[in-house]
C-alpha cells in the first residue's frame, strides 16, 4: 500500500508493508496460520499445476490449448 494511506483503517492483527517507488519496509509481520498436511500439499499441487500451465501457455500457446482441450475430452 501507499505510504500516505491511513493505516487506522486496518485490523492491528493483520500484517502490513508499507511500499513507495521501487522501496517497500515491513512494519508489521503477518501471523503464521497453519495448515493441516493434507490441505498443504493440495495447495501446494494446485499452485504447482498453475505455474506449469502459465509456463506451457507462455512458451507454446498452440500446444497449451490443445492440451487443456484434450484434457477436457476425457
């Protein structure tokens, strides 16, 4: 967020940076909320199908489109 933005608005239990320009300062680190195994591995699967999918659609566009088509047919 701006640094002329009025922090009182937000919860004091909630983390916050504070960025200008190319410069950015934590002035108050977020709270750690755990996640059950189960559900880290799925996001982390999820996160990880994301990525190659952007990565495949970035590099071959052609390709990636006919393979999420392919992927729909079964």
């Amino acid at each position: 967020m701006a640094a002329d933005f009025p922090t009182a608005l937000l919860p004091a239990d909630v983390g916050l940076i504070v960025a200008a320009g190319l410069e950015a300062e934590l002035v108050r680190p977020a709270p750690v909320h755990r996640l059950a195994p189960a559900r880290r591995r799925a996001l982390t699967l999820l996160f990880a199908r994301l990525a190659a999918t952007r990565l495949a659609w970035a590099e071959d566009p052609a390709g990636a489109a006919e393979l999420r088509g392919a992927l729909r047919a079964e």
